[in-house]
C-alpha cells in the first residue's frame, strides 16, 4: 500500500521487469481498478516492454478516500511513479486512460520526473456534457443519490465535495510537459469525448508531440486492443530515451 502526499492509503501492484530500466505507471479511468480485466490486460501487454506498476486512484479498488474526479488524483500517480523510481526504474513511461488520461497529462506538467506520457481518450476540458455517457456521469456525481449508486453499483467512491478552486484543465496545462514526449491517443468512435478533444490537447502541447486517431476505436481501456497496446509499449520504449 502506497500513501500520497495528503495521507489517502493507495492500492498498488507491480510486475517487474529485471531486463529493463523502463516502468510504465498504468492509470485507470473513473471506476476502474489495476484488478479489473481490461487494466489487468493493458498492464501484461505493457509487460513486454518493461515493468508495470498498476495502482488504483482514491475512491476506487481497495484504495481510501474519495474520487475527485481528476484532481488530487495527481498525487496518487506521483506516489505510484516515486515507488517505481524506488524499485530501480530509471526511465517512467505514465500511461492514462479516460479520466487518468487527463491525470497523467496534469501530473508531467505539475510534477514532472517521467520521461514519457501516453494520454489514451482523455478529455481536454472539464464540465463537458456534451454526449450522452458523460451527461449521465454528471448526472451520478453531482448529486447525492447518483454518488449512492455510484458507490454500491460501481464500487467508487466520489467526494460530495465541489471544486474549490477549480483545477487547471489538461488543455490549460499540456503545453508544460515538454521537452517531455508526449503521445495522444484517441479513437473516433469515443462515445464519451468527439476527437476535438484530442485535438484540442495537440494544438496546446509543445514538441516533442504525437496524436493518433485510431478508427474504429471506442472509449478507454475498455476499447483497445493488443496491437494498439503494442505500439504504445513501442513508442514509449523508443521516446523515453531522455
């Protein structure tokens, strides 16, 4: 169990990999886990690139506290990256998907210390509302008895609490990770976010920068698939060169 900066008790597992000095730090999206079988087979297929360190943000899994949705979630992905340094990885690849996408992105520029970033369907702006999935999210998080169900169904925990102040937005941040690489991946079938989204990130990050429209790609770590988690495992391989 690891434990972040403001105290919340986080849950976290690691696959080593003794022949490489290069980690990825695997982050979820809102209601996931390193448990559940789509972060578990994100995490093996990154595996055959180097260690894995899957951990489960505040609010979700066996971890404590409460979701923000986004925000403290950066300390506990600086905890999860600082065990890996720990553990004798020289080169930290984060990788983010849905809402630890926009974490992964906030963290590199926040908290730096990587040498890579892979934002996988992550949202440019906050409050969006504009599809179906994501008016339904608002709907379970912004009220009493949505975070109820949120709770018992989902098994996630959010915090009743509101922004205060708001957080800087991923497109409002993205563009201090560099000299850092930074990969964005997006499909144009993503029911949650249309692809301005990635585009928007793209437009506001520096080089080095890569953006990848994936047809046919759903939403998060519940749409991609081997092949796409081997290029990622590649890219990061080849860019965390620094």
């Amino acid at each position: 169990m690891l434990i972040s900066a403001d105290g919340v008790p986080i849950s976290a597992v690691h696959h080593p990999d003794a022949a490489r000095d290069l980690a990825f730090v695997v982050a979820h999206g809102f209601t996931g886990s390193w448990r559940r079988p789509k972060v578990a087979a994100v995490m093996a297929a990154l595996n055959g690139y180097g260690g894995v360190v899957g951990f489960d943000f505040r609010g979700h899994g066996a971890s404590g506290g409460q979701s923000t949705v986004g925000d403290r979630e950066v300390l506990d992905l600086d905890a999860a990256v600082a065990w890996a340094r720990e553990l004798g990885y020289r080169r930290i690849a984060t990788v983010g998907f849905s809402m630890g996408g926009s974490v992964v992105v906030r963290h590199a520029a926040l908290h730096g210390g990587v040498q890579a970033v892979v934002a996988v369907s992550a949202p440019a702006r906050w409050y969006y509302r504009g599809t179906p999935p994501m008016r339904r999210l608002h709907h379970a998080i912004d009220r009493r008895l949505g975070r109820a169900v949120t709770r018992v169904v989902l098994r996630t925990r959010v915090s009743g609490k509101r922004w205060n102040p708001v957080p800087q937005a991923p497109k409002d941040l993205v563009g201090r990770i560099s000299p850092v690489p930074l990969l964005i991946v997006h499909g144009d079938r993503d029911a949650y976010f249309p692809v301005d989204h990635p585009e928007q990130l793209y437009a506001a990050a520096r080089e080095p920068k890569e953006l990848w429209i994936e047809a046919g790609l759903g939403h998060a770590e519940n749409a991609v698939g081997p092949e796409l988690v081997k290029r990622i495992g590649e890219w990061a391989a080849r860019s965390a060169l620094r």
